[in-house]
C-alpha cells in the first residue's frame, strides 16, 4: 500500500550530503522563529512521532519535521547506517531549508544525532530539546543495542540481521502491527495512539524499510560515550524533558545539569518516553518557558 503523509503539511525533497534525497514536512504559514523536529528511531519510526508538537506549534511558528535517512519519505537505501549519516541529515535540512537559527526537538535516540550535529554547527542552532534522551544510563544498565555499539557485536549482529537469506523476514517479524502495538504500549500511561500503530506498520512496509532499523537493533547507530562526545560539549541552551522510560533511564541526567549550567531538566509525569501525545499542554508549556528564558537573558 502506498504511503500516505504522516503529516498534514507540504512536503520538500532535497539532496543532501549523505543521502541522495531527504524529505521534510514544512509549514511557514506562521512567522518566527523556526522549530524543527527530529523523530526518533526504531522498527517502524517516522515523522509521525512528532505530530502533536507539529500540529500545535504549526501557527504559531515556522516548524520542519525531517524524515531521517531510511525512514518516511527520505531514501531507504541498502547502505551502511551510522550516527554520521542522521547527523548530516540534520545539518542538510537546517543549511538548505531552515537557513537561520532554529530550535530543534528530538526525540530518543534522535537527540544523540541532533546534539552530535549541535556540537558540529551551533551556529545552526538556537536551543536544543531532547525527549526522553539515549545515553544517559550507566553501561550495565544500558539495552543490549546500546552496549552493542560499544564493541564488536555489533558488527556480527549486523552481519546476522542483514543476511539476505533471512533479513527481509526477520524485519517482517518485528513489524507487524501486534509487535508495534506491544512495544508502543510500554510508551504510554493511557491508550497506545492507534494512529501510530497503523501509520508504523505501513511505514515498515515500504520498500527498503528494514535497512536502518537492522542497523538500529544492531546497536550500530549508538554513539558510545555519547554524554563526554557530545552533551557534556555543548555551550548552547539545552532542556531535557523526561520521566519514566521503559527503554533507558536517566540516572546520570542530574549529575549532567548540576555540572553543566546550560542545561535543564523538566520532568513531566506520569509519562513514558512520549510525553507529547499524552501530556502536551504540559509539554508545550515547558518548552514555552525554556524558550522564554533564552529570550530574555538575551535581552
């Protein structure tokens, strides 16, 4: 079945360095400062994961939802995926449609990529907000995946999930809507959305689907020592928004904001990883206010 939009917007492709097409849901009716939103990733991520946010900035601000390499309306290609190519991706969309200063939201494991990208061109960037962040666990409590990127398993993984013998049928197992609905579940504190079941299993359909996710289990697309790489590097504004997360914690998160005083840290509870669909007047609000903070010490 075809893809449809996973949001209501007009939709801009263009090459970028690393990927031979991207694609972005823009809409500029507002004017202001751009917002740009980075999904997260997973079997069967898309630009859909940040919906709400899309839906309720979108008159009141420029704002972008990219579709990260693999994943949406952006190229699926067979190719070797790592934090390098997401981040590059980021930086395309910002130099090549955003062209000011933005605010980028990001989402899970898509704040890895959007802080890697801030360290590279803060220059692109206005403030930074992570969702419910990757890498702020201790090691052994981290998922399989993100101790995989740390040594070579994650290269024999890779060769395992990426036999052509099986690859294909393997990712048909973790992208039925039974399995999507039971990971999502463990997202959310009410009701699974059902609009990102169904919008998630059409999506790992698509031709070329399996490529990024295989890389993503595989544990390739984690940055080891993401905190000292990157986090603990940027001098912009950063806010983390978090609570309960049945996919990492945040246990070294205080230690990270008392150190660092560009960094905040709002709890919204109860939530699990995706506080913007079940709670987000209170996500708007904090958001609201980190970005109100910036302006007036600039002033």
């Amino acid at each position: 079945m075809p893809l449809p939009p996973a949001l209501n917007s007009e939709q801009e492709r263009f090459a970028g360095r690393m990927s031979r097409y991207l694609n972005a849901y823009v809409d500029r009716t507002a004017s202001g400062r751009p917002l740009v939103l980075i999904h997260s990733i997973n079997a069967a991520a898309s630009a859909y994961e940040m919906r709400p946010i899309f839906e309720y900035y979108r008159a009141r601000r420029p704002v972008y939802a990219l579709d990260l390499p693999g994943y949406g309306f952006s190229e699926r290609a067979d190719r070797a995926y790592s934090p390098e190519v997401f981040k590059e991706a980021i930086l395309d969309l910002l130099r090549l449609r955003v062209n000011e200063p933005a605010d980028v939201v990001a989402l899970s494991l898509g704040g890895e990529f959007a802080a890697l990208a801030a360290l590279e061109a803060p220059e692109l960037f206005h403030s930074l907000t992570l969702i419910s962040p990757t890498g702020f666990s201790r090691r052994e409590r981290q998922p399989g995946s993100q101790q995989a990127s740390g040594n070579s398993k994650s290269d024999r993984l890779l060769a395992l999930f990426t036999n052509r013998l099986w690859s294909q049928a393997f990712y048909d197992l973790l992208a039925t809507r039974q399995v999507i609905r039971y990971y999502l579940r463990k997202s959310f504190v009410g009701p699974v959305d059902e609009g990102m079941v169904e919008y998630g299993h059409l999506t790992a359909h698509q031709p070329g689907a399996r490529h990024a996710p295989l890389h993503f289990i595989s544990g390739k697309l984690f940055t080891p020592n993401i905190r000292q790489v990157a986090y603990e590097k940027l001098e912009l504004p950063v806010l983390v928004i978090y609570d309960q997360d049945p996919y990492t914690n945040f246990e070294l998160l205080p230690e990270l904001v008392a150190a660092r005083r560009n960094w905040q840290a709002t709890r919204i509870a109860p939530s699990r990883g995706l506080p913007h669909f079940e709670r987000m007047p209170d996500t708007a609000n904090a958001l609201d206010a980190f970005w109100l903070a910036i302006e007036r010490q600039s002033v």
